[in-house]
C-alpha cells in the first residue's frame, strides 16, 4: 500500500479541509447523483447529501457541475530524463491536472532507459517536486528496452514502478515475452505491450489502407497489431501472466480480446481517444499531427473500438500523451515522429462517445477512473470513504475549442486543434489541495 | 483560361479543364523546341530552382532546358552534396533558398509529401518534380501529351500499367491522369507490387503479363528497382523478368498499333526487351522531348501566364 500512495509532496497530504458542495457525484459503481464530498487531512472523508461546512473549512460550490474522482491515465511518455525540450516531468504533470488527471503512469523509454531503480527514483522525485499529479512509472520490460535480457523488475517494484512495458519498441521475441510474463507474476506486475509486428511495419507511417495508397506512402497494416495481440493472448494464456494491451486499433484485436476475455484469459486494454474519433483519412494533407503508432485506421476499425468500448472488451481509456517539439513535426511526413499530446484534451473527446450514444456518462467516467486504477491496482480512482482525497470537477455544459498555444505541455501535437467540445475540467484536486486551475 | 494555382504538388486534385490547359499549352511549347533560337522570354527575370534530393540526370536536365528556354535563371540545388549532410532540415533548406528571392522551387525529393509542406510555407511556386512513392505530376503531364500527340482522345483508350505500382509516383500520377480523362487503366504486377485496395484507384488489377496486356491500345512499363530484389517484393531478376518482362511475343497480345512507353531509365532485357524497346512502338524517346515542352507549360502557368 505504502508505496502506492501519493507521491506528492509530504506536506500535501496534511491538506486542508475542503467541502465541495452542490455538485453531481459520478463515482461509477458506487453514487451517480446530487452529493457532498467531504475532504480532510487529503482523504475523503464523508459523500452524501446535506454535509456541514464547519468553520476553516473551505467550500467549493459544484452546482451544476460533475464532482469525479480524479482520472488516471495508464499511458503517458514525460519523456524525462533525456527529452526536456520535448516534455518534463513538471510539465506534463501541470497538463495532467489541467485535463482532470490525478494519477498517471509514465512509460519507460526515455534516456536512459527506466529499466533501474535510479531512473524511477529519479522520476519519483521530480514527481514530488512538481507537487501536482500522482506519477507511477512504469518500468521496462527489458533492459534498455532492447528485448533481450529481462529488466530487474523486483528492483523496479520495490521503488516504485507499478507495471513493466517496452513500450515504443515492441517485445519481438515471443520467448522474452513469455518470461516476462511469467517473472512478473512474482510481484503481480501487468505487463504492457505496444502490440506491432516490426516486420510488418517497417518503413510504415499511417494505417495501411486506400488511402495510403492514394497518398503514396508505407502503410502499416493492421495485421501488425493483430499478430501480436493474437501472440500475447496466447502467452497471457500459457504463463497465466497479467497481460495489458496498450492502445488498441484495429478490429481484429478487439475480437480477439473480446474473445480471450470470455475464455477467462488474465487480460486488460485501453484504447486511445484519436483511435475512436479519427479515421486515417485525417492523414491526407500528410497532416503530421495525425500521424501515430499504432497509425489512425478505417472505419470500421473505429467502430469497432467503440464496440469494444461498450461491451468492456476495452477497459481504459488511456491517452498514449507523446509530446514532441514543434519543428520534429514540422517534417516530411516520414520523418516525422510518431505521437500526439492527449491529456489536455482527452475528457472532453472521450464525452464525444456519450454524444453519440456509444457511452452513458458512467461508463466513460469508469474508463478513466476506477477501470484503470483496477487494471494496474492501483489504489485511485474511486470517491470511496478512506480513499486519497482526488478529485476532477466538470463543467459538463462548457462549450470550448482545443487551442494548442493555450496547452500546459510542452507539446502543441494534435490532430484536435480547433475541435469544439463540450463538458470542461474546471478543478482538479490532488490529495485535497486545489492544483488546478 | 489560366491557371489559379501556385504550385503544381499532384495530378489528384486537379480538374480535366486544368489538365487540358497544361497540355495545349505545351503544345505551342513545343514549337520553340524546334526552332532555330529556342527560346522565348516569358519568364526574363525569374528565378528557378532545382532543388533535387535525390539523384536524376533526365527529369532535372528536362526542368532546366525547359526554364531556360523560358529565360529564366536556373540553379540547380544538389543536396545530397551540401546541407543535408550537415543536418539541415527540408524546411530550413528551402527557406534559405526562397532568402534568395528564387520565384520556383522544383523539388525532388525521397519522402511523399514533401513538397506539400513547402507549399504551404513558401511564398515560391512549387513543382513537385517526383515525392517519394506519391506523385511525379509532370511525368504523367507528358505521358498525356505523348499519348495525345499519337492516339488523339482518351477516353475509350486501354492501357495496362506494369510493374511495382505500389512503389511507383509514376503509376500513380498517371493513374490520377488517365482515369480523369476517360481512359481504361489496367495494372499488371505481382501482389508483392499491388498495394492495398489499389482498384479503388478505379483500376482493374491483373497478376499475369499476358492477362492484363490482351487488347490494349498502350502499355506503359515502369522501371523495376533492382535493389528491391529478394525477400522484399520478387525472388529473383530472372524470375521477374520471366513473369513481367515486355517481350516482342507479349506485344502481340496487345492491339496491333499499341505503343509502348517507359519514363526511363530503362533496364533492357529486365521488364523491357530490347527490341520492344527499339521498335517503332515504342514512344520512349518522344515522351523524353515532349517533356520539356510540357515543363515549359507547368512553368508558364504557374507563373500566372495567360
């Protein structure tokens, strides 16, 4: 427990007493409706209608507002240490509260590698320093992330990583995979994996499909992700290892997840809000900002995500936030890097999926809630009494348009500049204390 | 009419009206071509830049005859040679050059796309002298015009397309070109060469040679890159050129007064034999002149000539 528990700043924790009144309480599973949350010494403390406000409690008026725990993201690249100019720990987690996400996973590909124990210390500090979401890292499955030799991943847990992954560079041998599945099962660790073939991938930048044929450039088709979803599922199978499938894309693995699941097969996944909302036709221009890994796929790709959303093949929503720097995507399309921001903007798309009928309002809550926090264990994500006292507050009327210059990361990268969305984070508590606005 | 672009990236989205005025154009570019002084002064005082990416002899010599046959100043930019190999990105290359008052940038470059995106940054016109696997619009410009000089009209016209079509900014531009002018397409290669979904191009596909040549009025072969060989896309030379190479028996599957065209260079006895491509069918050498004149055209217009 001890060392899931909120890497902020000690003094934080000993927050204030705060009373948020008035508000709509979405606590999936649990209250969907008018409530009061209590807040003292950064735990909950009491929901429920009609709570007093004693004296030196501060109030925070939620009428007409959403009050929701604090949305975890399972996919974030912060990409320190190595890649300050692209993104800090300090930045990403400033956009992190500014989108309503209070606890985030970070993955390991950074420079170096967080494949020791000094890089996730490292990582934990500057956490600490920032004093503004909860940051877990996650460790790498291999070392340096060259799918070869297994990482420490005792060493890895012990200071803090809460799962292990190559994200980025998938595990290509099926032999390391399996062990990595099989060793983490020691310390209950999921294993994450960016599920590509990078045989069938390479040279590859956009979904191949029609229009990578109108447009001339590689394609990677969707049977890179689905060899390697059909690969996992197998070995998660085989080794009886908690196996989590990052970003899905394509149709083949949300049959095959859905599928596996009902086998009774120890498996999670996310999906990313660009894979339910953009199809690759968002490529032609050569638009850099639409291009990345796993690439915008068809239609009925995209349908099926959502499926796979509505039936719970899909546990997460998850953002896959990949800052780059403006010139790096002001590039030949090739050239370019693969990766969008995503935590700025990630509640407000993913509400796209209520509009359309796809989601109740619930269903999209737990999805970043209480469905991530419960597929890596972590102890987030609810409103529960006892539980760490963060909190997203909403406006769900609020009409706003994506403007990237106005962003709290370093990366302006994404394909939704000049979307309109509707519903707003307006607060975002972590263990009791205001970090955003 | 005249033109209202500024750049030339594509035959994609261009409109048969558009078409048809780089091709008359052309056609009265070309005359100069042959006369005794070649050269007219529309473009005195204008600037050209041949900002090439890669390595081509024909296509970068055929952009400078036809600018300086326009009285332009040319320059011709080699990359591979200077800033590249000190890092310098496509874009700040580009912008050095347009410093330096250039009025058009023709780009050839490795990636798709690359000239859309100094389009849209640079005040030059842009002439996309071939992007990577996408689009080599005036290649397909002056494939149009050679076939109109022989065949007349377009539409009802078959031809067949042969080889590696996914790799290809020929096939594509002149699949763009010839289907928007009412012309029968056919692609012919192995799957390894077909990209996905290629009929939805509104071509018919064909595996085997002698399937996808009966009754056509053209053929237009496209270079095979050699390096491309093993387990990539085709086992060996000799079998693809068993399965793919244009032999003078193949020929007579087509129509009798078929043509043969090729955009160079050409690999003799590999997808072209050597007698085809010697042969009076052949209209390799026609496309090679017609292409200044059509160069002259794309230049022109751009230009804002009318």
């Amino acid at each position: 427990m001890s060392r899931r528990s909120p890497h902020v700043r000690p003094e934080l924790v000993e927050g204030p007493t705060v009373l948020i009144r008035h508000g709509r309480v979405i606590d999936p599973g649990r209250i969907n409706g008018p409530a009061d949350v209590l807040i003292e010494h950064g735990k909950i403390t009491a929901v429920g209608a009609g709570l007093k406000a004693s004296d030196g409690v501060a109030v925070i008026d939620a009428d007409g507002k959403w009050v929701l725990p604090g949305f975890v993201d399972l996919h974030v690249h912060f990409r320190e240490p190595g890649f300050e100019y692209k993104e800090t720990i300090a930045t990403g987690a400033a956009a992190a509260v500014a989108g309503g996400f209070t606890s985030v996973c970070c993955m390991p590909n950074t420079q170096p590698v967080n494949d020791n124990q000094s890089v996730t210390e490292f990582i934990l500090e500057k956490a600490t320093a920032a004093g503004l979401a909860h940051v877990f890292p996650i460790g790498a499955i291999t070392k340096g992330s060259e799918g070869k030799a297994l990482a420490e991943f005792g060493d890895l847990k012990q200071a803090g990583c809460v799962a292990v992954s190559d994200d980025g560079k998938p595990v290509m041998n099926a032999m390391v995979m399996r062990r990595a599945l099989e060793y983490a099962r020691i310390f209950d660790l999921p294993v994450v994996d960016h599920c590509e073939c990078t045989h069938l991938s390479e040279g590859g930048g956009m979904h191949e499909g029609q229009v990578a044929t109108e447009m001339g450039l590689h394609g990677i088709p969707s049977a890179s992700e689905d060899v390697m979803v059909a690969r996992n599922l197998a070995l998660a199978e085989l080794t009886g290892g908690r196996l989590h499938l990052a970003h899905l894309s394509t149709a083949g693995s949300v049959r095959m997840v859905r599928e596996a699941k009902a086998r009774g097969i120890n498996v999670t996944a996310e999906a990313c809000p660009h894979h339910f909302l953009l199809t690759e036709e968002a490529v032609r221009e050569f638009n850099t900002h639409a291009k990345m890994n796993p690439p915008l796929r068809s239609r009925t790709d995209v349908e099926a995500i959502k499926a796979g959303l509505k039936d719970g093949t899909i546990d997460v929503i998850a953002t896959d936030h990949a800052p780059h720097a403006a010139f790096e995507k002001e590039r030949e399309f090739d050239s370019a890097p693969f990766g969008i921001v995503g935590l700025e903007t990630a509640w407000g798309l993913a509400l796209v999926l209520v509009e359309e009928g796809v989601l109740t309002v619930e269903q999209v809550v737990a999805a970043l809630t209480v469905q991530p926090a419960r597929a890596f264990g972590l102890a987030k994500g609810t409103l529960a009494v006892g539980a760490d006292a963060d909190v997203t507050i909403v406006d769900p009327d609020a009409h706003w348009v994506v403007a990237p210059e106005q962003f709290k990361s370093k990366g302006r990268n994404t394909p939704f500049a000049g979307w309109k969305l509707k519903g707003r984070v307006v607060s975002t508590l972590v263990g009791g204390r205001v970090v955003y606005p | 009419m005249s033109l209202k672009r500024k750049d030339l990236l594509g035959i994609q989205d261009l409109s048969v009206e558009e078409i048809t005025l780089f091709l008359d154009t052309a056609e009265s570019f070309k005359e100069v071509s042959v006369r005794d002084i070649k050269k007219v002064p529309a473009l005195r005082g204008k600037t050209v830049v041949n900002l090439f990416f890669e390595p081509s002899t024909r296509t970068r010599t055929s952009f400078e005859l036809a600018a300086k046959r326009l009285s332009a100043d040319v320059i011709n930019f080699a990359v591979s040679a200077s800033s590249v190999s000190k890092g310098e990105t496509l874009l700040d290359t580009a912008r050095n050059i347009e410093a330096m008052q250039a009025d058009f940038i023709v780009l050839r470059h490795p990636m798709a796309g690359a000239p859309n995106i100094l389009a849209k940054l640079l005040r030059a016109s842009v002439v996309n002298a071939g992007d990577g696997g996408h689009e080599h619009p005036t290649q397909a410009l002056l494939d149009l015009y050679t076939l109109r000089e022989k065949k007349r009209a377009f539409k009802g016209l078959r031809l067949a397309i042969v080889g590696d079509i996914a790799h290809s900014r020929v096939a594509r531009s002149n699949i763009y070109a010839l289907t928007k002018m009412g012309a029968e397409v056919r692609v012919v290669g192995p799957p390894t060469m077909l990209p996905l979904e290629v009929e939805r191009l509104g071509v018919k596909a064909f595996y085997h040679l002698d399937d996808g040549l009966r009754g056509v009025d053209v053929i237009m072969m496209l270079r095979l890159q050699l390096e491309r060989q093993g387990i990539a896309l085709f086992p060996s030379i000799r079998e693809y050129s068993k399965l793919y190479c244009l032999t003078p028996e193949r020929m007579k599957l087509a129509a009798p007064d078929a043509l043969v065209m090729h955009p160079g260079p050409i690999n003799r006895g590999v997808e072209i034999a050597p007698e085809v491509a010697d042969s009076l069918s052949s209209v390799i050498l026609d496309q090679v002149t017609n292409g200044v004149a059509v160069r002259m055209a794309v230049l022109y217009l751009l230009s804002g000539g009318k």
